[in-house]
C-alpha cells in the first residue's frame, strides 16, 4: 500500500498515519479489496474513514448532531435556507466501486457482504462505470434488514435510500440539491426532500412534519444547509424515540443503559418545546413508561415461561457465498447469530438468523432463579 | 500509627497494608481523630473500613444486595427464619467513640461533623463510657438529612434510627435480636422488626408489608438471617424506585445515568411477580414514565423562566463551628453547596444550604439556546 500518497491525500504526515496505525486504524484483508479502517476519528479524520490498497480513500460519514430545542437549535446553527429530508432508520452505508467492483461499507468501515449484494441488485452499474470515484451515501432500511428490521416503508425485503453524494479522496459532499437530481436522473430512490424554508421560519413546518412522520411511525428529519456551509442536524419524534426504548428495554441488559438516558431527555424538551397541556404532557409520560415497562416484563415473562431471549431476523440473498460471508461479518462485529439453512426461493435464498442476546437471556434468568442484582 | 497492630487485627501482612495505603487506603486528619480510610474493598475489607491512629478499627458497613424475584430470592438465600425490618431512607452512619469522644462516620469512612452533632444529640453518653468499643450502626433520617431530605418520618430535623450492632476490630455484627433489645434498654430509636417468618413463608408477608410501606412513601425492607448465618438483602416498593427516579430526573444530567437503569429493572420484575393486571401494569407503567418526564420538563422550565438548578437543604446545629465544618466536609465530598447566613434559633441555628447541581444546570441552559446533545 502507498501509506505515503494516502498520507498526502489525508493531509497528515505519513509518520503520523504509520503511527496510528497502530492504535486508531486497523487493518481489515475480508472481503476484498483489503483496507484500513479508522476505528475512532484522529488528525480530524471521520471514524469510518477508509484507505484502499490502491490509496483511494472514502472518508467517514460525518455524526450528524442532535437538536434537542429545534427552534433554538435552528436558529443558531443555521442561516438563510434550511432543507428538509426525512431520516430513514436502518443502517447507514457508503456504497463505491474499487477497481471496478461495488461495494458496501458500513459506518465503521467494513464491507458488508449482505449490504453490498443489496447494493450491486438495487444500483445501475453504469454509474460506477461513468464516474468510478463517485460515493453514494445512503440508509439501508426495511424489514430485511438484520440490524433494524423496520415494517414502515414500501418494501417487503430491503431497500437503499440514498442521502448524500461524496467522492472518493474527498471530505466534502456535493450537497442537497446535487444528491437528488442525481437519485432522479438515476432512477435511484432518495429520502423524501420534505421541503426548503428561511431558517427563521423553518420551526413550524419542520414540527408539523416531525408530529406527521411520528404518526407513521417514521423517525424524523435531518436538516441541510444546502450550500453545505453548515453540517447538518437532526430530530426525532416522540414515537421513534419511544420505539428506540421498546427495542432497549426487549434486551434490557444488552442496550438499555446506552439508549436510555439520552431519549428520555429528547422526550422532556419535546414536551416542553411543544408547550403541551397537563393531559397531553401525562399521555407522554405514559407512553414513555410504557415503552420501557411493556417489552421488560414480556421479556421477563418470555424467559420464565422457558423460551430463549432472541432476536429473530431474515435475509435474503441470491448467493450462498453472500449468506456465508454476512454471518462471517456479523461474528467480527461481536454479534452471535445462529443462521437456519437457507430456504431457496425463486431468484435466491431466505435465510432466517437469530439473534443471540445474551447478556439479557442470561441475567433474566439468574434474576428469575433469585440471584440478587 | 501503629501499622503492625493494625494489620494483624486485618489479618493482612503489615507490608500489604504500606502497600494498600498508596492505592486503596487515603488519609484523614480531620476532622479529628485522625484516620486511615479504605476508599474501596480490598483484601476482603469492607469499603469504608477505618483505621485510627490509636490502631481501633471500625469495620465498613456490608453492601445490602438486593433481590429483583422476591420469592425465589428468599428461598434462594435463606434458611429457617427471616427477619424482617424496615428499610429507612437517609443515610447510613456508624457511631462510636474514640478516645472518650463520639464520632460519626458516612459509609466512606469520613467523620461528618454534622451527623457527629446529631448522634450526640440524640445517644446516651453513658453508652460508649459502659462500652467504648461499641459501633451502632444507624440511618439518619429525616427532612433535616441534607443528602437525601424525606418528610416521610416522625421528625421535624433529623433522627438516628439503630439498625445493627458491632464492635471496633470485629467484622462481624451483633444481630437482629440483640440489637432491638439494646435499641431498647437504652431508649434509642431503631428500624422497625417488621416480623419473622419461615424463609418458606415469607414471601407473601413479605409482599404484603413492601405495599404497605410502598403506600406510605416509605423505602421498603431488609431481610435478615437472625443468627447471622447468611448476609442480609434487601427489597424496595415501587414508589420508593419511582421516587428516586424523581429526584433523579430533576437532575437529569448530575443523577440520572447512574439511577436509571436499575430501577426500572426492578418495576419489571415487580411487574411480572405481582401477576400484575393489564390495568395495574400500564397504572405502573404510567407511574414510571411520570417519575421520568414531569421532574425533567419542571427542571427545564425552571431554568428557561432563568431560574438556577439547584437543592435546598436545611440542618439545624448547636454549634457555628459545626455548620463550618460540615461545609468543609460537603467540599471535600466533591459536593458544591451555598451556605446561607446561618439563623440564631432557641437552642443553636438554623443553616439553609443550596446544593449547587452544575452539571444539569448548565446543560439545560446550553441545549436550550439551541446547542446539540
């Protein structure tokens, strides 16, 4: 690998990238083409950042931060136009052509063999082919997908919405309005542009849209600068907020602790920010407890009653290899799973995966047993 | 200080006690008597073991586990009879005297100058000059308890309510018996003795009393083996986990992390023994998720109508000297407290306190000029 033109390309000096190479960059040779992977942002480069063996670089997708005040928080942060795009919920990929084959990479950095098979079916070729540094950055959602099954969008399996455009060696990105001419032009699907506002307008509109996605049970919006001179932000409904917890709380040993904290206080600054009635403010309150509560106790209960606390979730593939190659992925990311046989189906494979939540099976059982906490 | 005496009656080698003493073992040389104190467990000596320079030692006080199944739990843990008593909700102390003065120690292994004020307020002196190696091992309660203030008990300040004890250089303690009939030999407070019970028993009794307190906003109950053979345990009602979760949640950014997570743990488990109704689970629920949000949303509306997130607290001290030193203690805790001008009242002062929570308060007032979490 050329460290030295990589080094360049970063900014940085090539003994400080063979320096973190040691610590914050680690090497993944699985599957193909072998990379480098920054595992924490350093230097100001993303996490996620990633150097091929040929020396192209696909930088990290930037953390977009979180208002917890939206009219403030807009206000402050941005300036003149303020673009509205839903956030889809499910995992975030940046899918680029290496030496002519497409891949996949997830928000760490790794290929992702299952990612990229949906990528190579859903994506034209050709677009790698006229423009092979082009990074299209998108959100992978639907209730195929193994890491957040969702039932709420318009797909039976998996589908990729794309949300950003970026080029290979290249922090930047090409912005809104570029990003969905492309995905129109292309036949690509995009997250829903829900509208452009003045920033010191954009506050009402924006909640509206927030109550109305929270309806459907959809996430929220990502708010865009469109002449990209301010990074991004988010904000979530109360639903998507709660539904968060109800998944924490299923596996309340495995994720409530990270979860928690901070979407209980988004609940209170929405509460607060919307103005609400002492009823509005108490029917809140109850769905909060009871996003915790409800799935705890079924859990609980689940376990007493002898079954085992798993997730399951499914897959489909049209290679075996791919189905083979995501279960070799998901045990490096530190996930157990147990693959059931795949089931051919027309053009390929259902594969069924459990997935093991062990700290929580664990722990409710020995509670169960009257082990002390 | 005599390091060899001391190590011995440890049952530890005198070089493992040098070496713990630049770890695990800190220095206090005030207030008076001077002391070595185990900040945390080690060796198999309780947190909070304190050694003075006359070579005594005062054991730390057991940490209480607590059972999430109640039933299975009991049985699990004990045999024969089970004891129960009162858990009361202040903070815990150990009393005794030294070098014919009473002193008052936290769980950590300070002397609070405070609580040593109250203690010999409230105990007989003639106690520790009968017995000078006697350790009452005791709650402070009441709405005058500056760590955790409770309107809760018959006290209109503060009082000491014995729950076990022990002696200086033995780790083992007196038991429940033997302190209830000391408690009242000597005209001295103790946690009520709820009952006994067959360990096979217990359980619905057990339940029964939990309800009980829980209705009347009190803690809830330790469990113990009257002949010292098992370790206590402890077991809580709901309003008392749904009324930390208040405090909590007022504090959100200081407290609630650490809080949050068990205490909602044990409304599902609770949940799921009680066999609770669909109707008494979603009141549960309910009950939770207003412990969370109402406490929360009030601390951000105070802060936006630019009032500062604090506590009140008040104690009432014979001596300014108390009041001063109690302050220093409060700072050295790593507490940040204002003291008011303290009040000449009939017998001493009154001191009203403002406990400043830093964390919470500043961060309420960054994310509501719209900053990002």
């Amino acid at each position: 690998m050329n460290l030295g033109r990589a080094a360049e390309r970063l900014g940085i000096t090539e003994e400080r990238l063979q320096g973190l190479q040691e610590t914050l960059i680690k090497r993944s040779s699985w599957p193909e083409p072998r990379l480098l992977r920054f595992e924490k942002t350093a230097s100001g480069i993303e996490a996620g950042t990633v150097i091929f063996e040929n020396g192209e670089i696909v930088y990290g997708y930037q953390k977009i931060r979180r208002a917890l005040m939206l009219g403030p928080a807009i206000k402050r942060h941005f300036s003149g136009i303020v673009a509205v795009e839903e956030k889809m919920n499910g995992h975030n990929v940046r899918v680029t052509s290496v030496d002519g084959s497409i891949i996949a990479l997830t928000r760490g950095g790794f290929i992702c063999p299952y990612s990229t098979e949906v990528a190579k079916r859903l994506l034209p070729e050709a677009i790698f082919e006229e423009q092979p540094d082009l990074v299209l950055c998108g959100e992978m959602v639907g209730p195929e997908n193994p890491y957040v099954p969702k039932d709420i969008y318009p797909t039976d399996t998996i589908d990729f919405y794309l949300f950003d455009l970026s080029r290979k060696n290249c922090k930047s990105t090409l912005g809104v309005h570029r990003t969905h001419e492309f995905a129109r032009e292309h036949g690509i699907k995009a997250a829903a542009l829900l509208g452009e506002f003045r920033a010191e307008n954009a506050y009402e509109p924006v909640t509206r849209m927030v109550r109305r996605l929270g309806r459907q049970g959809r996430e929220g919006v990502v708010m865009k600068d469109p002449e990209n001179r301010r990074p991004p932000m988010k904000y979530t409904s109360s639903e998507s907020n709660c539904n968060d917890l109800r998944v924490a709380f299923r596996y309340y040993n495995d994720y409530a602790l990270d979860f928690f904290l901070s979407r209980a206080v988004r609940e209170g600054f929405q509460s607060l920010e919307w103005r609400e009635s002492e009823e509005e403010r108490r029917a809140r309150a109850k769905r909060l407890g009871e996003s915790i509560l409800l799935p705890m106790v079924e859990t609980i209960q689940k376990k007493q009653s002898g079954e085992n606390i798993v997730q399951r979730v499914q897959i489909r593939v049209k290679s075996l290899q791919t189905a083979r190659e995501f279960e070799y992925h998901l045990r490096r990311s530190g996930m157990k799973a147990i693959f059931d046989q795949p089931e051919p189906e027309d053009d390929g494979y259902l594969v069924r995966i459990t997935r093991l939540i062990m700290s929580t099976n664990d722990k409710t059982q020995a509670l169960l047993e009257g082990e002390m906490w």
